[in-house]
C-alpha cells in the first residue's frame, strides 16, 4: 500500500491510497480518480516529503530526496490541454471585457460566475488593488474564438 499526495485543479488536496503507483496512473487514465471535495477528475500528485530515520535519533525525521525528481513532460502536457479544455468548457469567455466584468461580480452588480478573458498590465494591478483574485493561464486560443 502507498500513499500519496494529491491535488485538483481546484487547489483541494488530499490523500489517496493505492498499491502501487501503477494502480494510481491506471485510475488517472480511466478517470475514476477524482476529488472528494468538488469531484473533478483533474487530479495531480504533489511532490511530498520522505521521512528518514536514523539508528542515532529515531525521532528525528528529514526530508531527503534520494536524486532530483524527473519531470514528465508528457504529463505537464496532458495536464495542461485537461486545463485549457476544462476552462473552455466552464468559464464563461468575456474576451477584453475581464475586468470590468470582475468587478462587476466583485461590487455585487451582476451575478457571480466563472469567466475568462484578457486583461492588460494595467488591469492586473486594478484586480489586484480591489482584492479579486485571478489567474493567468496559457491557454491555446480556439480558432473558433477570439479571445479580444
């Protein structure tokens, strides 16, 4: 039995228990992985710390990757497009107008919901003055929108 560390896209993070880490890529595949919290099945493993024990100190425990962590590519990747597609799939796409829908939702005067859209260097510093949270992605653009 292993455990891991996991975490949706979300930002929810919890642990899953697997027999091995065959198991647990086998569920990501088959998309039976998901988050106990808001349920997506957008789910990656964090990096966790190992615990070390030595013969002169059993209390004492630190983290020690024994080599660098490799970096699959292939999944950022994978991971990446499951993003882009989930955005495009439930983000309202509000193109230039980004900021003063945000605010909008912010003061109360429209209804909350999930958008997307553009903004410049300008409105990232407006945003984050008032205090609404946002997030810069690098989604592919769909050739079928135009994102300004």
């Amino acid at each position: 039995m292993i455990i891991f560390d996991l975490e949706c896209i979300n930002g929810h993070t919890f642990e899953g228990w697997f027999d091995n880490r065959e198991d647990m890529d086998n569920q990501q595949e088959q998309g039976i992985l998901t988050c106990p919290v808001c349920e997506t099945n957008i789910v990656i493993q964090k990096l966790s710390a190992v615990a070390v024990r030595t013969k002169s100190n059993m209390s004492n425990r630190v983290a020690l990757p024994g080599k660098e962590p490799q970096i699959d590519m292939k999944a950022i990747e994978e991971f990446g497009k499951k993003i882009s597609e989930f955005v495009e799939n439930n983000f309202e796409n509000v193109g230039s107008k980004f900021t003063e829908e945000a605010l909008k939702m912010h003061y109360g005067t429209s209804e909350a919901r999930s958008i997307r859209g553009t903004t410049t260097k300008d409105e990232d510093k407006l945003l984050e003055k008032e205090g609404i949270p946002t997030i810069k992605l690098p989604l592919h653009k769909n050739s079928k929108e135009d994102m300004n």
